[in-house]
C-alpha cells in the first residue's frame, strides 16, 4: 500500500511532465513559425529576385542563390546612394559650388584647368626690374585675367620676407602690392641670397597648393619671356607625366673658397669635381608630378649653395625626362641684361 508522501511525490513528477511537455511544444511552436516565416521571406525575395532577372534579362524562370540575391540587394542600395548623389551635385552645380581645384586666381569665380604657373623670383631693391616685365610681358588688371582665362597662364612675382620681419623692406613691398597685386608672398621664408634654393622651393610648395596646373616654371627677374611661344612648347610636352624642361647644362664644380661660384659640397660630385645636368636657372619649367613630388619631400630634399643644381639633384634618381629645350636658353644675355628666352 502507497504511503501518502509516495502518492505527493508521484503526483509532483506528473505535474512537471506535464509543464516540460508544454514548454517543449509552445518552443516547438515558435520554431516553426519562425523558420515557416523566413521560408516564406526568402521564397518572396526570391521570386522577386526572378522576376526582375526575367524582365532584364528575358531568359526565364532561374534558381537564384542566396549570394545572387544580397549581390542583387547590394545593387540596388548602391543604386540608390548614387541616385541621391547625382541629385545633390545637380543641386550644388545650380548653386555654383566647384571644386577648389578648378578655381583660378580669383577664386570667387570658375575656369578651366591651368595650364602653367610663372614664378618670377624677385627681391628687394629691384623694383626697376618687375617695372620693365610688366611693360614687356606681364599683363596687369583685365589683360592678366584674359591670359588666366585664354591662355591657363598665371604669373606672380615671388619674394620672401625680410629678416627682420615687417621693416622697410617689407612695407616697400606691401605698399607696391596694394598697386599691382602681382606678387606671392612666401611668409616662411627669409630673402636672402643664401636662400635662393630654399626660396625655390618654397615657391613650388605654394604653388602647387594654390594652383592646379599642368606646368610650373621659374623665371628670374632679367628675364624676357614671350608666354605665346613657350605655351606651344608646353603644348608638346602634356603627354609626358614627368618632365623637367630647360637649357639642359653641366660644369664644373669649384673647390675653392675664395672662388665666386664655390660649392661648399663639393666632395660630393666626384673625383672629376662636375655637376650632373641640369637646366640652366634663368628659367626652368617642371610638370605638375614633379611639383608634387618637391611638396611632398620637402623636408627631405637637400639645398646646394646653387639653386639650379639644387632642384636637378632633386630628380637624380627618380624617372624624369630631361629635355633640352634650346628656346629655354638666353640668346642675348650679359650680366645685368635682359635675358631673352623662348
């Protein structure tokens, strides 16, 4: 005969039986209604996914597999993320809103691509030099924008600041600016004769960060330039990425301290003491790369006691086509003259 606590405990077990089978059935329950709602979720992306493929592409009922089909959704977001980007650039294009890149010297207005940007390298005390190229080929006003407009062609005197920063020298130079508005100011760096190389290349950083250009060129300030003339040289030059253009030379390297064209670095070139090529530095034009290249590596590229020889070192080593452009060379130049190049 069963005790009561027998019966008790008999009963209990029943009990929990009868919970753990119906918790097992409403989890069995759920389970299929949620894989039955998935089934039905992808079976109805699926078929979608088969009647887009029919209508494009005309071949018929075609299995469709779960890669196909997130390919085919991430198509259609990014088709949607370009469609929103295509309607914002309409708007911004309406707006007049372009790219810094694309903006000339007056940057409140767009025009084409440059084509070359001319740094005259200038200084103090030679005011009577900028004087004579702006009558000889350096527009002002209206005729500078045309050749911006016309031409891509931008020239801007260049010059740094004195060393003892904001004198005489430097107020000279603002109050000629307030008149002509031709010049860039290199505000980091000194003007000084030892610090041409630098000035050099302080004056490319700049430029290639202002002006998006093809070509970049310096000019000394006894320099005659005819722009039609070396535009079309140029012109010859736009399929080639990495070319540095001028009055191709060598020469010899002087040890001698007492020398005027010392080279402090001498020992550097050689037991033959002579300068690799590179072009003559009245005036030189480099492309856009090689701009590039000088502002990215600046903080590495070293300063001989000349500055052509300073930026032909530059490319030693890099692949640059040197040209040897005789329309770069002066053909009636003397010291203090007018040097007459292309």
């Amino acid at each position: 005969m069963r005790s009561r606590g027998s019966q008790n405990r008999l009963s209990g077990n029943s009990f929990g039986s009868r919970v753990s089978a119906l918790m097992l059935a409403m989890i069995s329950t759920m389970a299929t209604i949620y894989v039955a709602a998935r089934l039905f979720q992808e079976a109805e992306s699926r078929a979608y996914l088969v009647e887009e493929l029919e209508k494009r592409t005309g071949q018929g009922q075609s299995a469709v597999s779960l890669d196909d089909t997130l390919k085919v959704i991430a198509c259609r977001e990014q088709s949607k993320k370009l469609s929103v980007l295509e309607t914002e650039l309409a708007a911004a294009r309406q707006e007049g809103f372009v790219p810094k890149r694309l903006l000339g010297n007056n940057e409140k207005h767009p025009t084409k691509k440059v084509l070359l940007v001319v740094g005259v390298m200038t200084t103090f005390g030679r005011r009577k030099n900028r004087d004579a190229i702006r009558k000889a080929w350096m527009p002002a006003g209206i005729a500078r924008r045309e050749l911006v407009d016309k031409k891509g062609i931008i020239v801007r005197f260049v010059i740094g600041r004195s060393a003892n920063g904001g004198d005489s020298l430097d107020k000279e130079i603002e109050a000629e600016i307030s008149h002509t508005n031709d010049f860039v100011i290199l505000g980091n760096q000194v003007e000084a004769p030892e610090e041409k190389a630098k000035k050099i290349k302080s004056f490319f950083i700049h430029a290639v960060g202002k002006w998006d250009a093809e070509f970049y060129a310096k000019v000394n300030d006894d320099v005659y330039v005819n722009l039609d003339s070396l535009g079309v040289v140029l012109a010859s030059h736009l399929d080639k990425p990495r070319v540095y253009i001028g009055c191709m030379k060598s020469g010899k390297v002087f040890s001698e301290r007492t020398h005027k064209w010392h080279e402090p670095d001498w020992w550097k070139f050689g037991d033959g003491k002579s300068y690799f090529r590179h072009a003559s530095g009245e005036v030189y034009v480099i492309s856009k790369s090689l701009a590039q290249f000088i502002s990215i590596n600046s903080f590495m590229l070293r300063t001989y006691v000349h500055d052509d020889v300073s930026i032909g070192s530059w490319f030693i080593g890099l692949d640059v086509q040197h040209i040897d452009e005789t329309k770069l060379c002066c053909s009636s130049w003397s010291p203090g003259a007018i040097c007459v190049a292309v």
